[in-house]
C-alpha cells in the first residue's frame, strides 16, 4: 500500500509529520483517531485528527479536533427513512 507524509496541527501532535496509508482514491482517511493508553491501565485516550486542505492540488494535513464528536458525514442508503420524515 501506498503512504504519504501527512502533516499534524494542533494538540499533542502538532508540528509531528506521520507516514499515513492511503486509501484505493489515492487519499488519507477523512478521520485520524490515535489512542493514547492511560497511566493507570484505565480506559485510552483518543486524539482525533480531521483531514483538511493543505493548500493547492491534493494534498492534506490533519487538524486537531479537541471535541472528538463524529462530525462527519454518516453514511445514508436510499432505502432509509429521513431524519425528518412526518408521519
């Protein structure tokens, strides 16, 4: 598989540049989610970096998201209902 150098801004990240595998479309995924394990052997913490424009052609870079909320778009099938369906 392909990689690309893929700059980090912001958060525990920013300023790193991580190798990061590119998809069949030739692109790193939308979402970056780095788990960080715990001190005490707890539950991981989750970086969550969301793939932005770098600039002019197709290259990107990755933002820091500090709310870590999904964000994104879901994916809809035809054959479902509308969120804002009446009935």
């Amino acid at each position: 598989m392909k990689s690309e150098d893929t700059p980090f801004e912001g958060g525990p990240m920013d300023g790193r540049v991580l190798p990061v595998l590119l998809g069949i479309t030739g692109h790193p995924p939308k979402t970056y989610r780095i788990p960080l394990p715990a001190p005490d052997g707890g539950r991981p913490t989750v970086l969550v970096y969301r793939r932005v424009p770098r600039g002019t052609g197709r290259r990107w870079k990755y933002a820091y998201d500090p709310t870590g909320e999904h964000g994104g778009r879901r994916l809809r099938w035809p054959w479902s209902k509308s969120r804002h369906a009446q009935g």
